[in-house]
C-alpha cells in the first residue's frame, strides 16, 4: 500500500507534536526534578522541590494528554479522518 502525500503531511503533523510533547514530559520529569531539589523554599507549606515532584508534574501531564487530544482531534477533521459520531 501506497502512501499519499497527504497521510505523509498526517503523520509528519502526528509525530512533530508527540516528539514536542515527549521533550515537554522529559524536561518536567527529569530535567525540573533533578533541579527543583536545589530550591530550598517553602510552598503551600512544602519544600518547593517536593511539589515540583509530586503535584507540579501531574498536572502538566494531565495538560499534556488533553492538549494531545484536542491537536488530534482537530488534525483527524482537518484530514478527513475523524471518526463519526454516531459510531
């Protein structure tokens, strides 16, 4: 099976946001947790690097999944292959 240039442009789109939103997750995980242990202040009544670690991070995961979810639903009606509703 041949591929379209237009399922090329789909999937150069698909794999351009998860590689942006991979580096996004690997920055908070890795990179500001690894940092975040330097900052000796308290926040909410916690030191800051606790937070960054055990709340700070699920939420930008939590904003990552959504954020994927409406950039693919737009890219699928942008392409022509949304699924339909009444499935």
């Amino acid at each position: 099976m041949q591929a379209t240039e237009r399922h090329r442009q789909y999937w150069q789109k698909n794999l351009r946001i998860t590689g942006i939103l991979l580096a996004i997750w690997f920055f908070v995980t890795f990179v500001l947790g690894y940092f975040a242990r330097d900052l000796n202040f308290n926040f909410f009544g916690w030191p800051f690097s606790f937070w960054v670690a055990g709340q700070g991070a699920l939420i930008v995961y939590v904003v990552i999944i959504g954020f994927y979810a409406y950039y693919m639903n737009r890219l699928d009606r942008q392409f022509g292959v949304a699924e339909s509703e009444g499935e």
